[in-house]
C-alpha cells in the first residue's frame, strides 16, 4: 500500500511530540531550539545520505510502502520525514533521561 510508510511515520512524530507536550520536556521549554536542533539533524543526516548515495553505499530499494515520490536519486520523499523523526525522537529522549537523572540526583540529596 503506497503511503503506508510515510503514515506511520506520521503517527509516531504525532505520538512524540503528544508525549513530549503532555510531559513537558522538550518543545515547551524551548521551542525554537528544538526546531533548529532537529533542522540541523536532518541536514546532518541529509548530507549523509548523499554521500552514501554518490558513493553507491545507499540505494533505495523496491518498496509498496514508499508513495514512490523521489526528492533526487535513491532519495524517496520519506527519507527526510524518517530523519527529521530520528533527530526530534533523540531530543525527546535525552531531556527525558535527563530528567530523570536530575530526579535522581536531587531525591539522593
């Protein structure tokens, strides 16, 4: 089913960002950090990829899940939803471990 892959990843940024909101960690406190934090991931790991597609070491493979829109070569419209997701999910879980850690720390003292 064309698409399939593009919706869930859909639904698991909207379950992130609803967790993140409900508990605080991450988006409320600083919002535009968090935007420039995930911008600067996802171009990061934008220019992987490139460099793994020019050296031939990334290609995209046949799948029905992709809506089969190509952004460039080998680079379906997907890959930088997936990395924009990877990089606001890796925000997501440090703040919460860290703050984790400081309950810890304080409840320690």
């Amino acid at each position: 089913m064309p698409g399939l892959y593009l919706l869930a990843l859909a639904v698991s940024f909207a379950g992130t960002l609803t967790l993140d909101l409900r508990l605080g960690l991450i988006a409320k406190r600083a919002p535009w950090a968090t935007l420039v934090a995930v911008a600067i991931g996802t171009a990061f790991f934008l220019i992987w990829d490139a460099a793994g597609i020019v050296t031939s070491v990334f290609v995209k493979g046949a799948s029905p899940l992709l809506l089969g829109v190509d952004l460039a070569p080998h680079l379906p419209l997907e890959e930088p939803v997936f990395l924009a997701f990877l990089s606001y999910l890796a925000l997501v879980a440090w703040a919460g471990v860290d703050r984790r850690v400081v309950a810890r720390r304080e409840a320690t003292e």
